[in-house]
C-alpha cells in the first residue's frame, strides 16, 4: 500500500472510532463513568476538581448563579475532545422538551434515573470545600435553587414536584419520557440533587483520602449487593439516597437555602432586595412546599413503577379503589422463593408474578397492589388506585403488599421490612390513601393459606397497627364498604 493510501485509510480510521465512540455510549451511569475515565486518562494526574471543570465546560454548565459559589472562569479549561464532548453535553445539560423528553439525565444500576448537573455541582462544591476550609453554596447549587423555582409556581399549578419517567430501552437507554405533565423539579433532578448534596458533603470532609471522580461514582452507585442485601450494605451507596439524605436533618436547612437562592438570583439579575414582608411571604410558601417535597422524597420509599419493571397492559378496565382503605394486607410470594438483589433481577420477577397471574390464574394483572424486593426499591403491581387481587373477598378494603421469596422459616432483610412497615405505611397515610389507623393483618388472617409464611407472619405480629379482625367483623366491614 502506497503511502497516500495508507494515511487515508488512518483518517478514515480515527474518523470511524470517533463516530463509533458516542454511538456506544448510552445513557446508563455505567457508560457516563466510562465517559469520565476517558476524560481523566487524558490528564492521568488531574484532579477531581480538574476533571470536573472539564465536564462543566463540556456540557456549558457556567451562569452566573454557579459562578458565585464556584469561582469558575472555565475559558482556561482545556476542551475535550469532538466526539466525547458531545456525548457529556447531552448526558450533564439538563432540559425537559415540549414532548415531555428529559435530557441530562442517566440510569443507575439501582433502577433510579438521575439528572448529572446537580450531582457534579454538588461534588464539585463539597471538593472546593477541602481547599477553601468550609463547603460554600453545596445545598443551592445541587437541589434549592431547583427547589426554589419550582415551589414557587401559580398556586394554579397542578404539580410542583416531579414527575418520573421511563425509558425507550433499559438495557440501551436512550430516550427518557416523563410519566406526566412536567413540573419545573422532576424526579430525575431530586435525585441528582439528594445525591449531589450526600456525596458533597462526604467530600467535603478532610479526612477522606482524595478519589479519582469516577471512583467515586463507582463505588456509590455500582456497589453490589450481596446474601443479606441492604442489611450488610456500607453506607454510602445510590440505594441509601433517601435514608442518608433524610439522616442530614434537611427541611429546616433546606427550606433556608431555598430562601437564599432566592435572594441571590434576584441580587444577580439586578433586581432590589426583597422587602420584609415579602421575604416573610417566601418563606411561607417554601415551608408549606416542603411539606411535599419531603413526604414524596423522604418519607415514601424508592417505588418502581410499571414501565421500568417493564410490566404488560392491565386487560380490560380496572377498578379503581375508594380511598382511603383501612387494611394492609402482608404476603410473600413464595414463588419465586428467593429474594431478589438486584433492579434487573426484581423486574424479571415482577415480569414472572404478572405472567403467571395473567395467562395461568386468567386474572386482568398482577395481583399485588405492591411488591417489596431486597434491593432496596418497593414495585408498583396495581399501585394506589387500581383493586388488587390479592386476598379473596377484602380487594376493595386494602392493600396487599407482598415481599419477594418464601418466608416460611426464614425472615426478608430488615431493610426490606422496614421498607414496608415504617416508609411505605407512612407513604400511604400521609398521601391520604390509608387511614391513620388502618389495620394490618397476614393474608392467613381472612383467606386459609399459609401466606405470608410462619417466619414472617411471627414477625409482623410485633408491628404496629398489626390487628386482629374476625371473620364476620371483617364481612360486615367489607360489605358496608362497597
């Protein structure tokens, strides 16, 4: 081969491997950690903070917001390269179109999607932190300012908060399309921002050896589970976001770094400073937003919904529940027996549940109004509002929830008991669809069956709200219920 031939056949080559490198990028955090690995091998002695500017420049995350808290002139920031600047502009700028597509936002191995931006400018303050001796702007950059605009909305507004989404492709995820009319906060950059702030302040503290970034971000959300699930678990990891998030004490500080993000973006736009009054009025309208915020974020579980476990049409038209009900009912599945580790492998049993009770049992769905994995996430069979076919004869007057493995002789994991007793019950109470003094019971109490197991059914006679309820109080109730 001549020599002209051969150096056009090396152009056409880096032409092709730079085509082909955003091409086998998706959208799974997985992928964006390969990015980020990519980003620090080209510098291999830069500094998370470096690689971090990097990306920030990548995907033109600078405003004068950001550049308050971060002190960031990125104009002498080195650029990246054609193709993997492309691919991270897409994967961290963060917008939600006219169709209701979600950009800027990945899946984790947990089964969560997360907005980037609010995670990396969380990390990146909390990192600043350790070279300017206190964490500055942590809670505005990843989650108030968010929180800031979307709370103080049109008291006409339908949903200042959420929604979730799902995906075109979970093994090659894609396109993200919200579930509902978009709000200016969506699911997707909550958690980011939950995230961004834990792992912020995890940085933040000097006494923690210094990681490369995507180390990091390997060991939070890739971490994987093992025999006891989350009982054995460490700490810091993606499927603790609510409880580690919940242990920093949030509403009462957050509520004031929402105020002062508020004041700052006035200050920054040039407007006057806000008067006592109205300051006094802001305040209001962000404690009483607070109120939603942590009861859909801090106080209900992770719950999967259908479409990411990747459930098949209800058949026909459900019923729809008169809330709100005054039973839970506990069950397990006993088929599968195992308890389940992993989002993939919880899906494909959920997918196995509903398959079984459609086509052999001849039922419309899946019959559990929730499913509890060991995980760390509850799934979505029927959910709130549809009648469940889970105890014979008291559909209409509870909820049957259903953990994932046989529990005759042994227990589920703490986590995922709790998952079900503290936060899916208070969930359920505090969003108005199960009365303050519902009633819990095994499925054993009203139908002849060994469900839930002897093990668990032990264990939840030691619940609160667990009850007693005879046969015929329970008919009468039922019947007086429809």
């Amino acid at each position: 081969m001549d020599r002209v031939c051969w150096k056009l056949s090396l152009v056409f080559l880096v032409l092709l491997v730079s085509t082909c490198v955003e091409a086998s990028f998706s959208y799974r955090m997985e992928d964006f950690i390969s990015a980020v690995k990519q980003v620090e091998d080209e510098d291999p002695g830069s500094e998370p903070l470096a690689v971090l500017k990097r990306l920030r420049r990548a995907a033109e995350v600078n405003d004068p917001f950001i550049q308050y808290f971060l002190f960031s002139d990125l104009s002498g920031v080195p650029e990246l390269a054609a193709n993997l600047s492309d691919y991270i502009r897409k994967a961290v700028h963060h917008r939600v179109t006219e169709d209701a597509k979600e950009e800027g936002v990945v899946l984790t191995p947990d089964g969560t999607t997360v907005a980037l931006r609010p995670l990396l400018l969380g990390i990146e303050a909390g990192l600043l932190a350790k070279t300017r001796g206190r964490v500055r702007g942590l809670y505005q950059l990843a989650l108030a300012r968010d929180l800031g605009l979307s709370l103080r909305q049109s008291p006409t507004v339908t949903r200042r908060l959420g929604p979730d989404g799902c995906w075109d492709n979970l093994s090659s995820p894609q396109v993200f399309t919200l579930s509902d009319s978009p709000s200016l906060l969506t699911t997707a950059q909550v958690n980011g921002g939950m995230d961004g702030v834990v792992l912020g302040l995890e940085v933040s503290d000097k006494s923690r050896r210094p990681l490369k970034l995507s180390n990091l971000l390997t060991e939070y959300y890739c971490h994987q589970l093992e025999g006891k699930g989350l009982d054995t678990a460490p700490r810091l990891i993606s499927r603790r976001r609510r409880e580690n998030f919940k242990r920093l004490g949030v509403p009462l500080l957050l509520t004031r770094q929402v105020v002062k993000s508020v004041q700052l973006q006035q200050s920054l736009t040039g407007q006057s400073n806000m008067e006592r009054k109205e300051k006094k009025e802001l305040m209001r309208e962000v404690k009483e937003g607070m109120k939603e915020f942590v009861h859909m974020y801090m106080d209900c579980p992770p719950i999967v919904t259908r479409c990411m476990w990747g459930a098949k049409p209800y058949i026909g038209t459900p019923t729809n529940l008169a809330l709100p009900l005054s039973f839970m009912f506990i069950h397990h599945t006993s088929t599968p027996s195992q308890p389940c580790l992993t989002f993939e492998q919880c899906s494909a049993d959920m997918r196995s549940m509903q398959r079984f009770h459609q086509e052999d049992r001849g039922w419309d769905d899946i019959g559990y109004s929730f499913v509890a994995g060991s995980d760390g996430n509850i799934y979505e069979g029927r959910g709130w509002y549809w009648q469940g076919a889970h105890t014979l004869g008291y559909n209409s007057v509870g909820y049957g929830v259903s953990f994932i493995g046989d529990y005759s002789s042994v227990l589920p994991s703490q986590h995922a008991m709790e998952l079900v007793r503290d936060q899916l019950a208070s969930c359920a109470v505090g969003g108005g669809r199960l009365i303050p003094t519902f009633t819990l019971m095994g499925h054993r109490q009203v139908v002849n069956t060994a469900c839930p197991g002897d093990a668990l059914y032990s264990e939840i006679k030691t619940w609160k709200h667990f009850g007693v309820f005879d046969q015929i109080s329970l008919a009468l109730f039922t019947f007086r219920s429809r």
